[in-house]
C-alpha cells in the first residue's frame, strides 16, 4: 500500500497536476485544448530523499506519500482455448469445369 513520506497539507487547485520531483511537490496547469502549455511552479519542499524502488504522489490529504512500484507489471490471466473448428472439406469441381474436360478428351 501507500506510506506517507511527508506531512505537508497542500490544499489543491482545480485544473492544476500536481507531482513530487527531487523531493519537491510541483504543480503545473493541465492541459485543455486552445490554451497555451503552462510552466510548472514549486508548491513545497518535502525535505526526503527519493528512492527508484518506489513511485512518489500527492494524496487526498495534501500529503507526499509512496507506493510500491510495480516492477513489470501485473501478471496476465491466461487466454482460454479456443475449440478447433471441423476441417472443411474440398469443394467439388464446378460443372461446366467437367463438360469443358470431357469435349477435351474428345
């Protein structure tokens, strides 16, 4: 699960992303179509040292907390078999095929 890291009480801000990079909680304007790309701002300084076994975010409490990173990925279910289809038999030659073989032969 998660463990908060730092206690830090940021009250968030609609339309704003917030992330924890270097141990520090930016924040940045998302981005909507027709407006321009805006440039990220320091909320906080969380005061910890990052570790790569782990993914660091902001939670409901305004706080920085961490959480397991899932190395890999999550295991698949396998597919279920599919059932084999009868084999389908080979066409019968067409009809006007046979005439045209036996005025041939002729």
């Amino acid at each position: 699960m998660q463990e908060k890291v730092a206690r830090l009480g940021i009250v968030r801000e609609k339309d704003m992303m917030y992330y924890v990079k270097d141990g520090a909680v930016w924040k940045v304007r998302r981005k909507q179509p027709g407006v321009p790309k805006g440039k990220p701002e320091k909320v906080a300084d969380g005061g910890f040292e990052m570790d790569n076994n782990y993914i660091y975010f902001l939670d409901k409490a305004g706080d920085a907390a961490r959480a397991k990173r899932a190395v890999g990925g999550q295991k698949r279910k396998k597919p279920a078999k599919k059932a084999k289809k009868p084999a389908k038999k080979a066409k019968k030659p067409a009809k006007k095929a046979k005439k045209q073989a036996k005025k041939r032969r002729r």
